[in-house]
C-alpha cells in the first residue's frame, strides 16, 4: 500500500465550486496510486451541488486506494451519499479536525 508517510491532504477553504473542484480531481488523478487521500473541508466551507458530483465521479473512478473526506456539513455528506459515495458513519474522528 502506502509508504507509511500518511495520506495526500486536499484542503478545501472557502468556496468549493467547479473550479475548485477541477483543481481537486486533478490532484486526485495525480496522487501515487498506492497513497490514500485525505479531501480536508475546512469549516465554513461552501459546496456547490455540481462541484461535488464532480469529485464523487473522481472518488469513484480512483480504485487503487482510498479517498476519505473529512470536515463536510450534513447536507453536503449527505449530497455526497446520493451519488454513491459511501463515508464512514463515524469512526470516532472528529470531522471539523
């Protein structure tokens, strides 16, 4: 798997719009194949519904290593779930860390 150095951190601040979103799923399809990625969402962050069916498309396609998402509202986790994005229930990590 990894080499043990952790996971590729995306952060997102701010406005999370198509934009934003084509820098991120171009750094996902950059990531090493074997490295788990950490998409970071920091608080007070804004999701755009297009944006995020943009990254779970990306999510979905990188089936080498996990991708977790951390810091997302309800609403948007919950965007994310529709689109068949399946995110831990809650493993005990707070999400706005």
């Amino acid at each position: 798997m990894s080499d043990g150095s952790g996971p590729v951190t995306i952060r997102v601040d701010g406005r999370l719009d198509i934009w934003a979103a084509g820098r991120i799923v171009e750094r996902l399809r950059n990531a090493p194949a074997d490295s788990e990625v950490l998409i970071d969402v920091g608080p007070g962050a804004q999701c755009e519904v297009v944006a995020l069916s943009y990254i779970a498309e990306a999510m979905e396609r990188r089936l080498t290593a996990p991708v977790r998402v951390r810091g997302l509202s309800g609403h948007d986790a919950r965007i994310l779930a529709y689109l068949g994005v399946e995110l831990p229930s809650s493993d005990g990590e707070d999400p706005s860390d």
